[in-house]
C-alpha cells in the first residue's frame, strides 16, 4: 500500500535574512528562527501506476508461491507412489520367497526319494538365498523413500510411513484441447508471467510519464523583527523539477521499460509452448502405461501364473527340469514387480499431469483402478 502514497514531506528549521558577514539578524527583513514544510505532488497519475505496479508485484509472487506449492505436491506424489511400488514389489517377492521355499521342499524331497538330483537342491538354496536378500535390497530402499518423503512433507525423517493405499486412478481422461485451455486458465506459472507482462505495461505507462515535472509546494513560518518587535511571517513556494537529462534517463527508460516488456511477452510465449508440449509427453506416456498395464494385467500374468503351476506338475513326474520351474516363477516375479511400477509410474504422471495444468482431474466412472 505504501507505493501509492505521497512522497515524505520534508520540514525544514533554519534562519533567512541574516546580515553578512556577521550572521547578525538585526536587518528588518530578518526571520530568526524559520520553520518550513514541503511537499512533493508526482502529477501525471503516477502514484497510481506505482500502487498497480505494486499489486501486481503481490499477484507474481502469489503465483509464484502457487507453482512452488504444485511442486512440492508433485514431489510428495512421486515419493508416495514409489513408495507404493516398493511396498508391493516387497510384498510380490515374499509371495515368491515362500514358493521357492517350497519348491525347495519339493526338490528335496524327490532327492531323497531317487527322483531328484542334487543339483536341484543347491540350485533352490541359491534362489531362496538371492530372494532373501533381494527383499533386504527393497526394504531398505523403502527406508530411504519414506525419508524423502518426510522430508518433502516437512516431517521427521524417522516419521512412521504406512503402507501406501491407491486412491482411484482415471483410465479416461479429458481431450488435450481442454486440458491446453484449463492450464492457459489455472497454471499458476502462466498467471505469474500474464501478470508480469501487465505490470511489464504499467512500468512502461509510467515511464512514458517520468519526464512530466514533479511540483513542490512550500510553506514558511519564521519571528522577524519590524520596528523593534518580533512578527510572526509566513510565505509559501511553488516550484517544479526540471528533466534536465531527460535524453539520457528519462527517455532511455522509456526503451528499457519496452523492451523488458519484449522479454516478457517471449517468456509468457514460450512457457505456454513448453506447457503445451508437456501436456502432449504426458498424455503418451500415460497411454502407454495405461496399453502395458491392460497387458499385464489380462494376458502376462495369467499367462505367467499359468505356466509356474504347469511347470510345477510337469517337475513332479520328471517332464521337465527344475531349472524351468525356478526360471518360470522368476519371470511371474519379475512380471508382477513391472505391473505395478507401471502403476506407480502411472500414478505419478497423473500427478504431472494435475502440476501442468494446475487444477486436479475430475475422477470418471471408468477407472484403471479401483481405491483401495
């Protein structure tokens, strides 16, 4: 509020019409002691180009502010969604740990019986142990996830972080026109720079009016000494700055002023590109995880889960070796830890997505997958 008001006044105490070289206030016209106030008048409008200036400045830095909030969110996002992904992979490999324990057992058993080799054995010991470590590897990676997402949220590193639970994700999603038009509306980046460009157009206006005079008003007080007593005198002033470089200040800052506005506009052009493009590689990337995630989901997995329990009965009577069986749940292993990376990754460009066009996406009735 301070940029609309007025210039300080100044206030003056002195003494006028005093008798050289002796500094003596006994001539008639002498006024010992004088008080003077002025005041300082921008004419033109330009205090109130400055106040807009001024609230303008505020909306850019509310925008500002805005976009670092979508950031943060965004940030919170991909730490949540990794989490997520890291806690299934866990979950999948202690699916898999246990059926490699049994087929351990199995192993052993027909060793044992006469039907089984030695090598099987070992070679189950070898995967149980792989297996084992292998959760290790993902637990303390979650260890480290859960601490950068403490930290993005602002809490203590060692904060207690639960299982991550899906919220519902959109399988369909609006058209790249809308979401252009809803990110022009709502993208607080491309609010900043619009209100940039207008306050870019103010400090223009104004500096096509810096070389209009400022006016100074005065007013006088003094005791001065007539016939042999002291009156009370008073006088006023009115007086005007003079643009004596205007050439070089006054008028070079109308150019300044131009040509930051140039810059600007170019900025507010390229950002809307670059948020245009944005919206374009995030749209591919989730209808790629959305094919891959329907792949894994209808025709990988079962496949997968298929071929470990035919390999299993196959293993029993000696149709095939253990080597097929062990490689058969890894691939079901390593299936289900790509499926929901998928869906991670599928989760954080939906959170990309929400960061690019500033607004959250409406939730449809069809959903690649249901809250949990």
């Amino acid at each position: 509020p301070g940029a609309g008001l007025l210039p300080d006044p100044m206030f003056q105490v002195g003494a006028l019409n005093l008798a050289l070289p002796e500094f003596s206030s006994s001539m008639p016209a002498s006024m010992v002691p004088t008080f003077q106030a002025m005041q300082r008048f921008p004419i033109g409008g330009k205090l109130s180009l400055r106040g807009k200036m001024a609230r303008q400045s505020t909306g850019m830095v509310a925008a500002a502010a805005e976009e670092g909030w979508w950031e943060v969110r965004t940030e919170a996002a991909s730490a949540f969604y990794r989490i997520y992904e890291v806690d299934q992979r866990i979950q999948v490999m202690e699916e898999t740990f246990g059926l490699l324990e049994d087929f351990e057992t199995v192993a052993r058993s027909m060793y044992a019986a006469g039907a089984g080799r030695q090598a099987d054995v070992l070679r189950a010991n070898v995967e149980v142990a792989r297996m084992e470590a292998e959760i290790e590897r993902m637990v303390a990676m979650r260890v480290a996830t859960a601490s950068r997402l403490n930290a993005t949220v602002d809490r203590p590193a060692d904060t207690p972080v639960p299982a991550a639970a899906l919220g519902p994700l959109p399988a369909s999603l609006p058209d790249r026109a809308l979401l252009r038009h809803w990110a022009r509306e709502d993208r607080p980046i491309l609010a900043g720079l619009r209100t940039e460009l207008d306050r870019a157009g103010t400090q223009r206006e104004l500096a096509r009016k810096e070389v209009w005079p400022d006016l100074t008003v005065g007013l006088q007080y003094g005791l001065g000494r007539m016939e042999g007593d002291y009156k009370s005198m008073g006088g006023a002033s009115l007086g005007f700055s003079v643009p004596l470089y205007a050439g070089r200040r006054q008028l070079k800052a109308r150019d300044e002023a131009a040509a930051a506005e140039a810059v600007v506009r170019a900025r507010l052009e390229s950002a809307m590109a670059l948020v245009d493009a944005q919206i374009g590689v995030v749209l591919a990337n989730l209808e790629q995880a959305r094919t891959l995630i329907r792949l894994y989901r209808e025709e990988i997995l079962p496949q997968a889960r298929a071929t470990v329990e035919s390999s299993l009965s196959s293993y029993r009577v000696g149709s095939v070796d253990f080597m097929t069986l062990v490689d058969a749940q890894m691939a079901v292993n390593r299936f289900e830890g790509e499926y929901f990376g998928l869906l991670a990754s599928y989760g954080r460009e939906i959170a990309q997505l929400e960061m690019t066009v500033g607004r959250d996406l409406p939730v449809t009735d069809e959903l690649l997958v249901e809250e949990e």
